[in-house]
C-alpha cells in the first residue's frame, strides 16, 4: 500500500550517513539519488524510505504524532537495527522488547538525528493481529 516514506533534514549529509548505515542493518540499500535527496529499500518492488531538504527552501520540521515503522523479520533483527540507530546518536523512545498492550508486537522506538521519530517492529507470531 505505501510505496514510500519522505523524511525532511536540515542536514542532507549527516541524514544520508544515518540512513546509509541504519537501512544497510536491515538489508536495504540505496535506490534512488539526487542532490537534495536519498532513497533506500529492500528491493524494485519494496515500499522505500528517503530523507530530502525540502522542496520549498524552509527548513525541515517534525510533525507531532507522526512516525515511520520499519518492518523487521524478527525480533533479533529488532534489536540490532535499534541498538544501530541509537549507536548512530539516534534519541531513545522506547527501549526494543514486547509491547502488553498488543500481544505479539515487538518494537523498538527511537529519533533520528532531525528528530523524527521512527519504531522497527515485528510480530512474534509472524503476522499481523486480527482485528
């Protein structure tokens, strides 16, 4: 359903060495490249992310209540992309482990060094929940 995920920055190169090294621990890679943006994914048919400056020449914000989620294999692979991104000065939300609230889920949350907030999940079951 989503084919990809634009994140702003303020600073294209430290977004870029963030994400170069955060998308490589989840087997993604770049796919697409321009002077004032970057984009990754996991293959032609896989939805991507990409972080740019904005188009409009103002300076890049965080909006309240968004948040990107990864989706991992399992929740080994969780822990690794989580402690990668915090090993990159990423800001902690929220420690990876399970989450009571929604049996299964298994997350990790954290801001990138713009400050946008991602999480990587998975579901312990290998699905998502029903409704």
């Amino acid at each position: 359903m989503i084919g990809y995920v634009t994140l702003g920055t303020n600073d294209l190169a430290r977004a870029v060495a963030f994400y170069d090294a955060l998308m490589a621990e989840m087997g993604a890679g770049r796919f697409m490249e321009q002077e004032s943006f970057v984009a990754w994914a996991t293959g032609p048919d896989a939805p991507g992310l990409s972080v740019t400056r904005p188009f409009d020449g103002q300076p890049a914000t965080v909006g309240n209540g968004v948040m990107v989620a990864l989706q991992a294999d399992s929740p080994e692979q969780v822990d690794r992309v989580y402690a990668k991104a915090i090993s990159l000065g990423a800001r902690d939300e929220g420690a990876a482990g399970p989450r009571a609230e929604i049996p299964g889920f298994y997350a990790g949350y954290f801001r990138d060094p713009d400050g946008n907030k991602l999480n990587v999940f998975c579901f312990t079951g290998g699905q998502w929940p029903e409704p």
